[in-house]
C-alpha cells in the first residue's frame, strides 16, 4: 500500500483475557491489515518500533483507539460497582 492518501484506523477487541489491536490503511475504499499485536507491556516496545515506521496518523488512530477502550473500561467499572453496591 502507497503512502500518498492513506487514512488510518485502529480497533481494540478483547479476545480471552487480552485486548488485541488491529491497524489498518484505507486507501482507495481498500482496508488493509498494517499491524496486529497482544495489548500486553512485553509488546509495548514492537508497536512502537511499527507505528515509527509510519506516518503520524497511524500513531493518532492507534491512540484514539487506546482512548475509546479506555472510556469502555471505565464504564464497564461503573456499571459493575454499581451492580455490586445494589445487592
């Protein structure tokens, strides 16, 4: 995939006990599969290596990616003390 008019995206999905990211290029209405890793500290240091090989847009959808499964854990949080405190 060209560099010239690629867009980016990121997703977070848990699989099991681990959250798993995948990041794509879209270009030309084409999603293609960039990179895909465990969400887990021993892998920090790969994902970096990758997304400074690649423009800072990937860096930002891997990012926003980070954010929104953080806000999903959170409310998740909530929703479960909640439950724990109404029992």
């Amino acid at each position: 995939m060209k560099n010239n008019n690629i867009s980016y995206r990121a997703e977070i999905v848990e699989k099991g006990n681990t959250d798993f990211i995948f990041l794509y290029g879209c270009a030309g209405g084409v999603n293609e599969l960039i990179h895909t890793q465990p969400m887990t500290p021993e892998c920090e240091e790969q994902l970096d290596n990758r997304l400074s090989q690649l423009p800072r847009e990937a860096d930002f959808a891997v990012f926003s990616a980070m954010q929104k499964r953080r806000d999903q854990i959170v409310a998740i949080t909530r929703v479960a003390e909640e439950i724990r405190r109404n029992r």
